[in-house]
C-alpha cells in the first residue's frame, strides 16, 4: 500500500513539473527565441535635413527589428518603427538636431515583441538646413533716369580675416574690433574726421567665409558684419553669399540706394594664390538711374619669392578685364581693394603700383586720390594736388599694421604735406568727379589710436559723382 501512495506521489510531481515545462514552452515560444543577440554596427548611410538611413548586421534567423529614436540619451519619448530587414529609413526628423537609435529583434516582422535587448546607441546629427547663397536684394523694380546728377559714396576695407585671431593679442580678434569696425563704416564721427553718411557699397578685404567661427547658423564674418550695420536701421546686403563666390574679397551695398544688375567674380590667379578674385557687380543707382561697374579686389601679399611676380600679373589681368566692354558694358567703372603695393615701390622690388598706376590711367580709370598726370613714384606728391577736390588725412599710410602710432606727414601748413604711401586704392573712371576723398583716422595729438584699433587697415573712402543720364 505504502508502495503504491509513493508511486501516486511521484507520477503526480512528474505531472506537475511536465505542465509546468509546457506551461513556459508555450508562453516563450520555440527554445532561444527570446534570446536572440542584440543587432550589432548600427550606423548611418546616409543623412539629410529630415531623414537618417541605418543599417545593421543582421541576426541569425531574426523575424523582424524594431528600430527606435529620441532626443533623449535615456531614450524618453522615443518613435519606433518596425522593419524585416536589417537597414531603415527614419523620417520626419528636424534639420540640425542631435538623435539617439537603438534597434532590436522584435517578432511578428518587427510589430511584435522584443526578442532581444536593444543594440548600442548610436548618436546622429542631421545637417542643417543650407545656407541662402542670395539675400535680400531689395526691390528689383529697374529706377527711372531723372536727369540729375547723384553722389555715390564707396568705401574700401580691409578687415582682417578672423583666421588671424590670436589669444596672444585679443584686442586684434574681430568679435573685440567688430564694433568699431561697423561703426566707422556707418560714419561714426573721430577726432580727424567729421560724422559722414554711410556708404553706398562697401569693398571688403578678407571678409571671412567660414560659418564654423559663429553659433549662430549660416553667420560669417562678412554676415557679421552686415548684420551690425544692419541693426542701425540700414539695408546693407552682399552681393552673394556663396563662400566660394570670391572667398574673403566681398561687396555690400546699401538696396535702398543701389539696384543690383548682375554680379559675379573672376580669377585673377591661380586658385592657390591667396585673395586671388575680382568680385564684381552692376548697379543702378535709385536716385539718379545710373548704371555703373564695380569691383572689389585683393592681390596677393608680399608671402613667396614670386609674390611680385604674381601680384604684376594679377594687375595685368586686372586691367584687361576692365578694359573689356563685354564685363563693364561701357559703363563707368569704380575699382577698390587692398593691392598691396605702395605707390613709389617703396618695399624693395614691390614695384606694381609704381608700373600700374599710369597704365590705370591710360585705361581710363585712374587713382580718385592722385591726378592723372602725376608721376606715383614722387615721393614728394603734395596733396594740395589730388584729384579729389577735398581729401583728409591723404598724408598718412592706410596700412597701420595694429601698430598705435600711425604714420602721418602733418605739418603745420597743410599745403606742404605729402601723399602717403598707401596700399588701399579707389579707382574710378577718368571723366567722373571725385568730390572727396579720405583715411579715416581717430588719432589723439602725437598721432596715437584712440581706443580699438579696427584692423590693421584703415578705412578709405570717397565720394564720387555720377553724372545724370
């Protein structure tokens, strides 16, 4: 009896134990099936500003993936997307934001549960949004001839690329300068200069293209600096704003003055020379209804043994292109930039101004500060004789070198001061007028700058007549 009540025993704990075993075999599926490895090398194929593709290696004999993603590193408030195969397109994403994607196995091609742990995270920026390579032009209305002659104020600035920024000198970094960079060029009053109206249109010297030296998106240097113009209540834009365009040689104009034709830029030299572009433009003036060319331009600095030999060259080009009707369709033509050339060739065989200054001239657009029929290579060049019909502070050097004294040839009778060495040039065609033309300096009485020094040039401009069509 004893022996029997055991066997009872023992076949109804094997019982329980089989309907258990059933149990869990029913509830996990075949064996293994909820021990699938974790899907391994999640990466991206390819992104743009609302989608990512992934892939992964695929696992052995897996029914589907879940692929998920968040903005969370814990993966909080994630979107899931399920898939047969082992790659994925997520949609619907925001240009310029960090994603977090994990994938697993999950049943039922992916819709049903998981079969395995999530993989590692892989971390993703899309690109954001490219930047706008034309602004806002302005009213693109053609203006009506009235007759009447108008003033086309031009300044000339080499700003000193960012690229140069040091924490060895930070009074010399823009964000330090950018201030008083955007204030001159509005026509901040100074200690030799009186308040004046903001220019016209702005040529600009390695006016920095790189948008990674701003948080701010699709923000250069030159951009900088025209939205700090802009927040005085002006309507400056440049004429592209395309990094490749013409790299750091740019032009801003004022669109509540000047219409924009045409725009373009020309290789000078090769595209390993450094600012080796003419930008250049066709505007209409609103008021008046004149047309007229405009360059920007900025030849090579004295950096390699042929240095002059390139920047000669460069000139040369520069002037046949100018003298090409099919560019400048006759129009008058005003041309400003660093040229990095004094005019009597002062720095040793630096001799392009020297050789070029006069062949300007017998093109048809000389120098708006020397006359036409002045040798450049005087150094004894009074300013009593300048083109322009009223100059400021012609007797001092428009390169400074963020030195603080400046060099200047005052002297007690202005009719005997002599026209400095410079570098920066406004060129503009023979016939127009050049009402004024001027440095632009904030120096105290021993010729020292006065606060921010805003580049390691100074500012230049002119005002130049159009005459009435």
């Amino acid at each position: 009896m004893a022996r029997g009540v055991r066997r009872l025993r023992t076949t109804a704990v094997v019982g329980v134990v089989l309907a258990v075993a059933c149990t869990l075999v029913a509830v996990a599926g075949p064996a293994g099936a909820a021990h699938r490895p974790a899907p391994r090398s999640l990466r991206t194929t390819s992104a743009d500003q609302s989608s990512l593709s992934v892939r992964w290696h695929w696992v052995r004999k897996a029914p589907g993936y879940r692929v998920r993603w968040s903005l969370h590193r814990s993966m909080a408030g994630s979107r899931r997307l399920a898939t047969r195969q082992h790659h994925a397109q997520i949609t619907g994403l925001a240009a310029n934001t960090r994603y977090f994607v994990q994938v697993a196995v999950a049943a039922r091609g992916g819709r049903g549960r998981l079969l395995s742990s999530w993989s590692h995270r892989l971390v993703r920026r899309t690109p954001p949004v490219p930047c706008p390579t034309v602004g806002d032009l302005g009213d693109p209305t053609p203006a009506v001839a009235t007759g009447k002659s108008t003033d086309l104020r031009v300044a000339s600035f080499n700003i000193r690329t960012m690229n140069l920024d040091s924490p060895d000198h930070p009074e010399q970094r823009w964000r330090a300068r950018a201030g008083r960079v955007a204030s001159l060029l509005l026509g901040a009053a100074t200690t030799r200069s009186a308040a004046a109206v903001p220019p016209d249109v702005i040529a600009l010297q390695e006016a920095n293209q790189s948008y990674a030296k701003f948080a701010t998106l699709c923000t250069n240097q030159m951009i900088d600096l025209r939205n700090r113009l802009n927040a005085s209540g002006r309507h400056y834009e440049a004429t592209s704003l395309a990094p490749s365009a013409s790299v750091g040689t740019r032009i801003l104009f004022d669109t509540a003055r000047l219409r924009l034709e045409t725009s373009g830029s020309i290789l000078l030299a090769s595209p390993s020379t450094t600012h080796p572009h003419l930008a250049w433009a066709i505007f209409q003036d609103r008021e008046g209804g004149q047309r007229f060319f405009f360059g920007s331009v900025h030849l090579v600095p004295p950096e390699k043994p042929d240095s002059n030999t390139v920047r000669s060259a460069e000139w040369d080009q520069l002037i046949a292109h100018l003298s090409d009707p099919s560019l400048t369709q006759g129009l008058p033509v005003v041309l400003a930039g660093d040229f990095n050339s004094p005019r009597g060739g002062a720095r040793g065989a630096n001799l392009a101004a020297q050789i070029h200054l006069p062949q300007m001239v017998t093109a048809g657009f000389g120098d708006t500060l020397i006359g036409k029929d002045q040798d450049p290579s005087d150094p004894n060049l009074l300013v009593s004789t300048a083109r322009a019909l009223t100059t400021a502070n012609a007797q001092c050097a428009s390169f400074n070198g963020f030195r603080v004294l400046q060099t200047c040839d005052d002297q007690t009778d202005p009719a005997t001061e002599k026209i400095a060495q410079d570098i920066d040039y406004v060129f503009a065609t023979n016939a127009l007028v050049v009402k004024s033309w001027e440095l632009v300096l904030d120096l105290d009485p021993l010729k020292n700058w006065l606060g921010t020094i805003p580049s390691d040039h100074n500012l230049v401009r002119t005002t130049i007549t159009l005459p009435p069509v």
